[in-house]
DNA sequence: CCCGGCGCCTGAGGGC
DNA sequence: TGCCCTCAGGCGCCGG
C-alpha cells in the first residue's frame, strides 16, 4: 500500500532512467484506469513526448513531467506498481498500461486490485485536479509546523488516527505510517485530536517527521506488492514497531500489541504505551 | 462540519 | 489438487 515514502522511492527510482526518453507507443490493455482525457485522446497527446529530468511527486501522487507542457498524474492506490524494464521481460499478470520508449525499454503499470489511476494534463494545471488540489501541507515541508498541528488539532473534533490519514490534513500518510507515527508519540489512535496536550502533539510531530523520513531512507515498505521503479523491495517493513504486529511484544514494554477499528480502518497500537 | 458505510477489485488466509 | 467467507485499505461518493 503505496504511501508518501513509497511514492517518493518510486519517482527517485524512475527519475534516473526516465530523463530524456521519449514515448513511442502505448498499450493500453485496461482503458479504465485512464482517468482523463478519453483513453484514445491519451494516447494519442502522450506519444512523442519525452520524460523532463525532473519528475515529482505529491502527496501520493506521482507527478511525471513530460515535454510540451504535460504531466503524467499516477495514483498507485493500494496495490499499483509503476516499473521501468527491458521490453524482454515477460508480460506481468494484471499489466494495464505499457509505454514503449525509443531506447528500447519499458514503462509498464501493473495492478493487481485495479484501483490505481492515471491522468494526462497540462502541468500548470495539476495544481488543481481533484484529488490534489484539496491536499494539506508535505510532512516534510517547512510549512508542517509544529504549530501548524497544534493550531489544526485544538479545532478539530475528531479522533486523531482518521485525522491524519486524511489527505486535505497532512498529505502522503496512510494506515502504515499513522499507526508508527501514533506508536512513538505514545499517542492512542482513538484520542481526541482537540484533547491532545501540547506536548503530545509536539511528539507527534516529531514522529510523524521521523517516521516518513525513515521510511524514505529504507526505500519503502514492502509487504506484498509494493516495488519501486526498478521493481526493488524495501525494508522498513524490518523497522515497524506496531504495524502488522498483532499479538507480538511491544520494543518498549514487551506487553501484546493489539488490533482494533479505528474509523473503520485497522489501528495496531500498544495499550501500555497508548493510553486512552 | 463530521461520521459511517459502500463500491471498486483480487488474492491470501482461516475455518471447516 | 477444496470451498466459502472475510478482509486488506485508498479514495470518491452518498446519506444522516
């Protein structure tokens, strides 16, 4: 389940081999993921355009800035994978989109659950699709404040987990990265978010700063399906503390972490360090 | 504003 | 070498 370090690992990964190749063909075997412009107009406005040596990335967008003009938006959703190949490698199952490139290799998006989408727009405009426009600030951007938090959490009337998978929130987390988050700021995911003291906040903070950048610096967490750009797992999956870990010890206090339903999402926590 | 629930999908895993 | 059911969770959408 792609979140802010995977998508960022993708785009690092893609970036130093996509800069400069042009686009010489395209098929389409899932015309459905194409979320605009019809799916025979995407084709026909992306061939011939070459990838910028710069691509980006928001929230969990993936932003794959081409020439004229375009950038190709992916959202890899839950089970998407966005990988750069020779063209010899064998046709993946659940492969929807291939884009033949005038080196010879591949861009192939794969998908197993169907979910991820993809569009093709001017890049001035991308600022304000749906979906992106609507994001709150970069977990690593100076506009995420400690004070930023403080400010949002003292007006909210919401329970803090739910909260911060909110993507007009804090862009880019999702249930991994909250939940670790949660874990060491020692906050439990059902607290209020107006109820938090200020220095509960201010570790959070902190955690929810470090655990991104973690996740970063080990390239992604890989459970299933998750790859980058190269087709390459991560391992921050080897440095979750809570995530995943049902009825294993805490690393603080050895005690059971536990599961439970959290705005109808699993939040794995530990009832000792999190109090309620 | 805020919440819960559904739909979209496939495959893994548990119970029997 | 089964079968059926639930669930995984990102996001858009709808209704209360």
């Amino acid at each position: 389940m792609p979140e802010l370090p995977e998508v960022e690992t993708v785009v690092r990964s893609l970036e130093q081999h996509l800069a400069g190749l042009e686009i010489t063909a395209v098929d389409l075997h899932m015309p459905k993921v194409i979320r605009h412009p019809r799916p025979e107009i995407f084709t026909e406005e992306i061939v011939g355009k070459q990838f910028l040596k710069k691509l980006g990335r928001r929230g969990k967008y993936i932003l794959l800035n081409l020439t004229d003009g375009l950038t190709l938006v992916v959202h890899l959703r839950m089970t998407g994978r966005l990988v750069y190949c020779v063209a010899e490698t064998p046709l993946e199952k659940h492969t929807h989109v291939v884009f033949h490139l005038n080196n010879g290799q591949h861009l192939r998006f794969t998908d197993i659950r169907q979910f991820g989408r993809m569009s093709l727009l001017p890049t001035n405009q991308v600022s304000e699709m749906s979906g992106i426009k609507d994001l709150g600030p970069e977990p690593l951007d100076t506009s995420f404040t400690r004070e930023f938090l403080k400010k949002e959490f003292r007006r909210r009337r919401t329970r803090v987990k739910p909260l911060l998978l909110d993507q007009s929130f804090i862009a880019g987390l999702g249930n991994i990265y909250a939940d670790e988050a949660l874990f060491r700021a020692k906050v439990h995911p059902e607290r209020l978010a107006a109820e938090l003291s200020p220095r509960e906040v201010a570790a959070l903070h902190k955690s929810i700063v470090e655990v991104i950048a973690g996740g970063i610096k080990h390239r992604g967490t890989t459970f299933r399906d998750y790859v980058d750009g190269e087709g390459r797992s991560g391992s921050f999956q080897h440095h979750l503390k809570v995530y995943n870990r049902e009825g294993l010890p805490c690393s603080n206090c050895g005690k059971s972490i536990e599961r439970i339903k959290v705005g109808g999402r699993s939040s794995y926590y530990c009832p000792y360090c999190q109090k309620k």
